[in-house]
C-alpha cells in the first residue's frame, strides 16, 4: 500500500529516489536513536531521578542548538517573540508528555510503553475537529476507534492485572495530541527555531524547579517505581553511568536531526510509517535488555493500535494529498524536546 502510493505520488528520478531513500533511511535511523533513548532512560530509571537525567539530555540538546544552529539561523535573534504565553504553554504540553512517557517506562515494558504512546496519531485526528475545524471522515473514525479499542485491550479492565502506570503515556499521547495542536497554531507567525530554543528552555527551568523541590529526597518513595523515578534524591553520576547519561543526550539530539532531515527532504505521509519501526525496535530492546516479552493479549493491543495509527496516516495522503498529514507518527514527540525542527521555515 505504502510502496503504490509513493510510486504514484513522487517523481522517481534517479535523484528523486536517492532523497526518497535517504529521506527513509533518516527516519529509520531517527527511530532506532529515539529507542536508544528509551532504553538507556529505563536502564538508569532505578538510581536516578528523572529530572536529573532529563536535565543534562537537555543540555546536551540545547549546546547543540546554540553552538549549530542559532549561527545559521540569526544568532540571538530567534529568542524574540510576541506569544511568549503561548510558548510557555506549549512548553508546558512537551515537558508533561515527555515525563509521563519515561515515568511509564519506570514501571512498563517498552514495548507495552511504547504502543500505548502510539495512540496519540488518533488522539490528533480526533481533537482536529473541535479544535481546529478539520473534517473527519467515517473511515478515520472507525480507525480511531479500533486504536481505542487496542487500547481497552491492553489496560485489561476486569483481568485484575491493571497497572496504574499505564495512564501515564495515555495522558503523554494526549499532551503530544495539544502540542501538535499548538504547533499548528503558532506555526504560522514563529519559527521553528523558535519554538525549539523556548521548548528547551521550559524543560531546563522545569528540571531545575523539580531539582529544588524533589532532588533533596524529602518526598523520596521507593513503593512504586514511577514515583521513586519522580522522587528519588539528586546524587553525582557514577563514572561508569556517565556514558549512558552522554549516549542519552547524544542519541536524543541525532534523532532529532535525523527526523529533522526526513521531514525535510521528504513528504510527511512517507516518512511517518517508517516510524513505526519503534515498535518492533521497542519489542527488541525490551527482550535483549530487560528479558521482556509481551504476552498474547498485548500483542492484540499492539497490533490494533499500530494498524489504526498507520491507516489514519495513509488515509489522510488520500484525503488532503497535498497538504502533509495532521496526524503524523510520535516519534516526533522526542524532536520536539531535544531540538527537532520539523517544520518548513
């Protein structure tokens, strides 16, 4: 399906094809980073506290930002802006999806983590309506509602098995959804370099604040593993940790500029699907780090949730053929936070 309508949609010149394919290859790469990510987060969840962890990928990402982009992009003068609110609420929706998703991988398997995250294409196309005016298909709502029902599944309601952190990148999904919802808005009067560098800034501020009021240890738990993740007390890096902490803020910043790259160069309806490749990615580095598999009844949920997230992609190709599709795949969550420009200045 995906191949019939690239072939029919995209000029194959031989320079045609060789952007379409390193157009691909950026977002397979971006993909196996972002999970990179992931997993080295996870692998560290049980001696650091989130914010600690979050606050020097957001360095890394930021010095990135300031030492390459900004001299490409007028210096100092990207930091202006007349939606100085607007920017802080939308820092406030990355910020908020970024840490309910790595608090769910305190507690979750990945792949369980990851999937559940996959909701938010659906959560897009169904706030489009209200929020944006969009016209929703039937067709898009019955792939919205068999991702919810994926969703039912893998919560597992009645099974006496349910685990509370699986809200958290349910309600990750839905501040990713509010972000792309801003996006649209903002996009048109602030650049992407804007956006980023103030994205940036909020996660810094807001890592810090939670350093001064959580790093001390005062409301430090160790009864549930999301909570300590949140909790635990600031401690210095041991040395054999510190390549993981460089490998997270490394990986987070190439995936971000490898995303960046695909968007770029290609149009979104091709590139979103490949990012899916996080699922089986996600599936990978849970059995090969953690010695996790999912089970019967979360494979169903995945496979529900993945195939509506990918049908509401490709059927808005089909729909608005020209403008790229409002419900693109999540990976784009991680660029957002670490410097991604996904958008065409």
């Amino acid at each position: 399906m995906l191949v019939d309508y690239m072939s029919n949609t995209i000029d194959t010149t031989a320079n045609d094809r060789r952007i379409l394919l390193l157009g691909i290859a950026s977002a397979l790469g971006a993909s196996c980073f972002f999970s990179i990510n992931d997993t080295a987060i996870k692998f560290l969840s049980g001696g650091y506290a989130l914010h600690e962890i979050v606050l020097i990928r957001s360095l890394i990402g930021l010095s990135v930002m300031m030492a390459i982009v900004l001299p490409s992009r007028g210096g100092l003068a990207a930091f202006r802006t007349r939606r100085l609110g607007m920017h802080l609420v939308r820092g406030g929706f990355v910020v908020t999806a970024n840490l309910c998703f790595f608090l769910a991988l305190a507690a979750l398997p990945i792949a369980d983590a990851v999937a559940l995250f996959f909701v938010a294409p659906l959560l897009i196309t169904a706030l489009s309506v209200p929020m944006l005016g969009e016209k929703v298909g039937p067709r898009r709502w019955a792939a919205v509602g068999m991702g919810l029902l994926g969703v039912i599944i893998m919560l597992r309601p009645g099974m006496g098995i349910f685990h509370p952190a699986m809200l958290l990148p349910l309600f990750a999904a839905f501040c990713y959804a509010m972000l792309h919802m801003l996006t649209r808005r903002m996009g048109s009067t602030e650049s992407s370099v804007t956006l980023t560098l103030y994205v940036q800034l909020t996660f810094i501020v807001v890592c810090i604040l939670s350093g001064l009021v959580l790093g001390g240890g005062a409301f430090a738990t160790e009864t549930n593993l999301s909570l300590a993740f949140l909790t635990r007390v600031w401690v210095w890096p041991e040395m054999g940790d510190w390549p993981i902490l460089v490998l997270i803020g490394v990986s987070s910043v190439m995936g971000a500029l490898l995303i960046t790259h695909a968007y770029r160069s290609c149009e979104a309806a091709v590139v979103a699907p490949f990012e899916y490749i996080s699922m089986p990615l996600a599936i990978l580095f849970g059995l090969v780090v953690f010695g996790e598999w999912p089970d019967p009844v979360a494979w169903l949920g995945i496979a529900l949730i993945c195939g509506a997230g990918l049908y509401v992609v490709w059927r808005e190709t089909r729909v608005n053929p020209v403008d790229p599709p409002l419900a693109s795949a999540p990976g784009n969550l991680r660029s957002s936070a670490v410097g991604g420009l996904n958008t065409k200045d």
